[in-house]
C-alpha cells in the first residue's frame, strides 16, 4: 500500500481505504468513520472493479480470491450531492442574526 494510504471504518465495521490525510479527515469528521488497522480474516471491506468500475462489499478472504478478477480495496461510495475528486470542507456553523436587543421566537 502507499505510504499516504488510510484504512477507515464505518459505524459497522466495514472498511474502506482512502488516499490522503485530507479524504481520510473526511470521513472521520463528516461521516463518523474511525480511523482503523488493514481488514484481515472475515471482516468486511469496500472493493472496487478496475476493470468495469463496479463497487461492491467482500470479507477481506473473498477480496483476495477476486483480486486476480480486477477487485481491489476502495474507498466508500461517493456521497449523493457532493464532487466524489475531492471530499467537502467542513462548514463552521452559521452565527445568529438576531439584531442587539431582540427576542429570539
């Protein structure tokens, strides 16, 4: 693997792997991943096909048997709504624009 590639987890343990500092704060701060250790065993990952482009979720042994198949490890789906080159940046949340001396209803 890369030396700036990060292994992420879902609130279900699924795994995905993600290039750069910037898509694995990402995932972590936007959608709850966790930062985690390479899937091994049984443990669910996202794959995806380099030849037709397909994604797809396989326990890390199923992901190794399809590797001759074009299946390698991916990051997460792209998320409906946002540019799937690069992640969104993390909007601070808006202030309040009730005047000086005004009641909030």
């Amino acid at each position: 693997m890369p030396k700036n590639t990060y292994w992420i987890a879902d609130e279900n343990g699924v795994k995905a792997c993600v290039s750069g500092a910037a898509a694995r704060d990402f995932w972590l701060r936007v959608h709850g991943y966790t930062e985690t250790a390479e899937p091994a065993g049984l443990e669910f990952q996202w794959v995806r096909n380099t030849d037709h482009g397909g994604r797809g979720v396989m326990n890390h042994e199923a992901a190794l048997l399809h590797a001759g198949l074009g299946w390698v490890p991916s990051d997460p789906p792209p998320v409906p709504g946002l540019p799937e080159s690069e992640p969104a940046a993390v909007a601070p949340p808006a202030e309040s624009t009730t005047a000086a001396g005004g009641t909030e209803e």
